[in-house]
C-alpha cells in the first residue's frame, strides 16, 4: 500500500519538502488531496481527517503522512 500525503493541493509549502523526498527516494505514494476532482474536494479531504472525532491524535495541520495505521504529523 503507497503512503498517503495529505496537504493543500493549491499550496506547495512544507508539503513539497515532503513530496520531494518521496520521489527521490522513489517509493509509492498518493498526494490525496490533489487526485480529487475539485479545490473544495481537496480542502474536505483534509478537513474530514483533521475533524475525524475516532482518532486519538488528531493532527495539527495538515502536512501529515499516513501510512497503514500509522499517522505521522506535528500535533
């Protein structure tokens, strides 16, 4: 299963560091956000995780990498 990279998909910011480090390294990844259909798409994506009440840690902000179960993100 390819990591999952959530962050806006009309801002290149911090996200992109991270981008830059998954192609270099040459693993499987989907930026979530920008495969959506729509900006509002994208933004409610994101917004679904960061409002998701099952979580125990919700992340700060998005970016934040998902693999499997696990989360990584600043909190």
């Amino acid at each position: 299963m390819p990591y999952q990279l959530y962050y806006w998909s009309h801002v290149q910011g911090r996200g992109e560091v991270i981008r830059l480090a998954l192609e270099e390294a040459g693993v499987d990844y989907t930026d979530v956000a920008r495969e959506q259909n729509s900006e509002e798409e994208s933004r409610n994506v994101i917004l679904n995780v960061l409002q998701d009440k099952t979580l125990s840690r919700v992340p700060f902000a998005p970016p934040f990498l998902v693999d499997g179960g696990i989360m990584i993100a600043q909190a």
